[in-house]
C-alpha cells in the first residue's frame, strides 16, 4: 500500500476543516501510526518534513573543516586529480584563501575542457572555468533553502556566517537525508577498527582514537601535542592543514599513515593504511 493511500485512510471519517494546526496533523499521523496504517519509517518520515521547518542550515551543511576545495590558480590536471581522489564532482574554487571563494568548478567542465583541447590540462587554470558560486546565510531554514534549490536546479550553495566569511557549504542532498535518512554508501564494507595486514602494515579506521593507534603500534604520544585532536581522521586533518583525501600521507614517529578511498555520500575517509618503512625497520632492528 502506498504512502498516499495510507495517508487517505488515516484522513477518512474525519470532518472537512477538522484539522486547524501542525500539532493536530502530527496527531494523527501518530495515531494511524498506533493502528498500523502508517509504518514506522513513513511515520518519522512525516515528522521529519515538519521538522526541517525548523531546521536551520547550519545544522545540515558540511563545516568548513570538512570541506574540499581547490585554489584557482591550480592547472586543470591538478583540479581532475584532486576531483578523482576525492570523488566529489563539484568543487568550490578559493582566491586568497577559504573566506574568498571565487566559484564552484564542476569536474564534467574541466574534463570536457581538457578532452577537447589537451594542451589545455597544462596550461589552462582552474579560475578560467568557472560557475558562479550561491551563498547562503547559516541562519536560512532549511526547508525554505530546499524549496530554492529545487526551483532554480542549485545542487551546492556556499554557507556563510554573520561576519561573510565561510561557514561550510551545503547540497540538496543534505537536505533532503534529513528527510529519508542517511543514504547508505554501496562501498562501505564495514573496515574492522584495526587489522594487521602483515608485520608492519595494518588497516585502521579513520575514526579509531590515536591512543588507541598509539597502543596498537608501540609508540608513546605527548597528549599535550595532540590534545586538539581525537581521531585519525582528525590528526591527518590537523597535520596537512585541510581535509585528508584519497592517498594523503602523513609520518607519525616513523610509521607513515595514507588515507584509503574515500565513502558515503560526503565522500570521507573511512581507513588508513599504517605502514612502518623498511629503512626504519632496518635502524631499529
């Protein structure tokens, strides 16, 4: 039975006009859900749409910290390998820095750009293919956001704080999982928290915490040097100055840490390989 038939059964032998407020709808979409009439995901379905009303962007979008993003002056080649390793196909574009963005690039632009002319890989840089970027205010409800983006087809909007600087960024996705729940990744095959793959190699969750690594591995941490930082993910973050992408490397006391394919919808990293070079095996043993 479809949502709508369902939603008219819950509706019969009530009085045209019965319902006055928000309030009583969500009543009685308890009460068919009480009944049976409506199963319970289309039940928090409908709360849900209620609820992104009182949303606010900010609460949806992606923070700033977690953001990709390209500096204009990188050449095509660079912005299509930054856009394959990351796996996003629309990146913002930066001038002076991540408060000045100075349009979106769109990875299908870019490739068709270089696919045409091949010199222009090269040559050309990411500044001179350029779509205009929409900025958002984080205070915007969502749903009046979602409503905008539908009408005039915006898949990514730049999300600004009350000084106009960069506060995140945001896409009708997001939005619209608010709605339907998360939407799984068809890759995430559920990487153990920490496995051994030989010796001096293993496989690690970018969410496990560093003390945890730390006590996998042998080593000692100064918490006073990592105390900003909890994660993998986010010591990576922390030492490249951006958000870690497909194959970033960082050294941690003589064991290099490279990020593994990115996953889910927002295309995070889910693992690291940890990895103890053989010149360091060699001083040691």
């Amino acid at each position: 039975m479809n949502l709508p038939h369902k939603l008219s059964m819950a509706f019969k032998g009530f009085a045209r006009g019965f319902l006055t407020n928000e309030n009583e709808l969500r009543e009685l979409m308890d009460d068919a859900h009480t009944r049976g009439i409506v199963e319970s995901d289309e039940h928090e379905m409908i709360h849900n749409v209620f609820d992104l009303g009182e949303t606010l962007v900010r609460e949806l979008m992606v923070p700033r910290t977690e953001m990709v993003w390209i500096e204009g002056d990188k050449t095509l080649r660079q912005g299509l390998s930054l856009a394959l390793r990351s796996g996003y196909s629309r990146i913002p574009v930066v001038g002076d820095g991540i408060d000045n963005i100075i349009g979106i690039a769109y990875v299908k632009d870019l490739a068709k750009r270089a696919l045409d002319h091949h010199e222009a890989e090269t040559t050309e840089k990411v500044l001179q293919h350029l779509r205009s970027a929409v900025f958002v205010p984080e205070n915007k409800e969502a749903a009046e956001l979602l409503k905008e983006m539908q009408r005039d087809q915006i898949h990514l909007a730049i999300v600004v704080d009350e000084y106009g600087g960069t506060a995140g960024l945001i896409t009708i996705e997001d939005i619209i999982e608010e709605i339907v729940g998360e939407i799984a990744d068809e890759y995430d095959d559920g990487i153990e928290t920490f496995t051994w793959i030989s010796e001096k190699k293993a496989r690690a969750k970018a969410t496990m915490h560093i003390e945890d690594l730390a006590d996998e591995i042998g080593i000692e941490l100064d918490r006073e040097e990592f105390e900003s930082v909890d994660t993998i993910g986010g010591l990576m973050a922390e030492k490249l100055g951006r958000v870690p992408i497909a194959g970033s490397t960082i050294e941690l006391q003589g064991w290099s840490i490279t990020s593994e394919r990115p996953v889910g919808r927002r295309r995070r990293i889910s693992s690291v390989i940890i990895e103890r070079p053989e010149q360091e095996i060699d001083e040691h043993e």
